[in-house]
C-alpha cells in the first residue's frame, strides 16, 4: 500500500472520528464503504469478522478499528486507523469538559445533549444494517439475526449466550 492510500485512510477515518456522535458504530457504515466497496482493501466478511472479534474481546469496543487498519495495511494502517479515531474524540472531550465544568446547566450544553441522542441512535441502526447485510447471505442468517433482535429486546439473557448459540449454529452448517 503507498504513502498516499495510508494517508487517505488516515484522513477519512479522521473525519469520521469527527462525526461520531454516539461513538464509532454510528460511522462503521462510512468506514466500511470506503475500506471495501470504494477501494476494495478488504472484503465485507473481513470488516465483518474484525468487528465482531473487537466485541469478543476484552477491551474498548473500538478496537474494531485498529483491526481493520491492521488488515488494511498492517501496522502503518492500524497505527494510522488508530490515531484518527484517538485525536478528535480527545479533543472535542477535553473542550467539551472544559465548557461544561464553568456552567454545567447552560441551554447550550442541554441542547447539544438532548439533540445528539436520536442522531446517534439512527446511526447506531445504520451500522447494524450495514453487518446484517456483510455477513447474512440467505433467509437463514436473516432469521438467526432476527431471532437474537427478540430475544436481546426483549428478555434478559445475557448476549454471551446468543454468541455461544451463533458460534454452534454456524460449526453446525445451519448459518
């Protein structure tokens, strides 16, 4: 990969960084256009699979992100992917903090609160739609995905379990 595609990446996600509003889930969608559709570094079951071992793993749920750099580029690109998603988080949370410690009741700071939530939940449902589609390929991974949907919304089984259940449905063949 050349000087000019790492810098790309590094921009792009550094952008996105800067729209994440609710945290990166709510951009994986841009993200994952541009690594595998506009420029075809990885495929939809390796953004996929990068993904869903972030959320395995003990750690930030972030490290999706580093994950994907690192199959894009190695570690120039996971370097790269990783400082993009750090900067602008730590700056807009720094002044942020800043701001609200002088006057933590201002209208200002009440709006900015009350008006990023339905943005990030609609983001949040964007990037849900856009791993349904990477990794269910026929009406049963649709299924499996509805099913957990159910039983996560409306029962309190913790989701370790409906990973153990998706990880023995697919050794099985049934996914």
């Amino acid at each position: 990969m050349e000087r000019a595609d790492i810098l790309a990446l590094f921009l792009h996600f550094l952008m996105l960084s800067s729209m994440a509003i609710g945290g990166t889930q709510t951009v994986m969608p841009d993200m994952h256009r541009f690594v595998v559709d506009a420029h075809g570094w990885i495929t939809g079951k390796q953004f996929a699979d990068a993904y869903a071992l972030a959320q395995a793993a003990p750690g930030p749920n972030v490290m999706y992100v580093t994950l994907v750099g690192w199959q894009v580029a190695g570690w120039t690109g996971a370097i790269a992917t990783t400082l993009a998603l750090i900067i602008p988080s730590t700056v807009f949370t720094l002044m942020f903090a800043r701001v609200s410690a002088r006057n933590p009741d201002a209208p200002l700071g009440r709006a900015i609160r009350r008006g990023l939530a339905p943005i990030a939940i609609g983001l949040t449902l964007a990037s849900a739609w856009i791993l349904v589609r990477s990794v269910n390929h026929d009406w049963r991974g649709y299924l499996a995905t509805a099913l957990t949907v159910v039983v996560v919304t409306r029962t309190g089984i913790n989701p370790l379990w409906l990973i153990l259940a998706g990880a023995l449905a697919g050794m099985a063949g049934l996914v």
